[in-house]
C-alpha cells in the first residue's frame, strides 16, 4: 500500500501544472520495519531510516531499502520496475545499506 501511494503521489505531482518560476518535486523514501505508535504519531529506527533512505534522492524520485523491497516479494505491479542503485552509507547508519529506486512507467 505504501509503495501505491507513494508511486500514485509522485504521478500526481508530476501531472500538476506548476507555476514555471516556482516548480515543485519531491523526494520519497521507503523502509519497511516496527514502529511505535504514541499519541497519533510514529517514532523509531524505521522512521528514521525511512527519512535517511529519502535524503538519498533527489526530486521526483521513489527510493526503497531492500528491507521494503525483500517485503514486497514479487507484490510490485508491472507498470513500476525496481532498479537496484547499490550500497550506500547514509548519515547516522553505521553500515551500508542497498537503495533501490521504484521507476513508475
């Protein structure tokens, strides 16, 4: 579901006549993992390796951990293809981990 929403919300961005002087893109990231829910919110490991998965990209880019693509095990629908970027070491992570990017076609 999170891969869905996070591939439907890139395509809605991208089709959004933005104003040329102002254009607007995001970066998405995706960890799969626990997370602790108190008063409305998440907090934990996950989300932050979820943040740092993100600020690995640039905008209008979908990235994963293996961890969420180990998860989705053949789950991915054939109009998003998944392309392994390799190992990467991102800030407050001791080891490297494995960035996949979700290409929507």
């Amino acid at each position: 579901a999170a891969l869905a929403a996070a591939v439907e919300l890139q395509r809605n961005m991208q089709s959004h006549a933005w104003a040329p002087e102002c254009p607007l893109a995001i970066r998405i990231g995706l960890h799969t993992g626990v997370a602790e829910r108190r008063d409305g919110n998440y907090f934990g490991q996950t989300l932050n390796r979820a943040a740092r998965v993100m600020s690995a990209g640039h905008g209008g880019q979908i990235l994963a951990s293996a961890d969420t693509v180990h998860a989705l095990s053949g789950a991915v629908h054939a109009s998003v293809a998944i392309e392994a970027l390799g190992e990467h070491r991102l800030r407050g992570i001791a080891e490297r981990i494995a960035i996949h990017q979700v290409l929507p076609s």
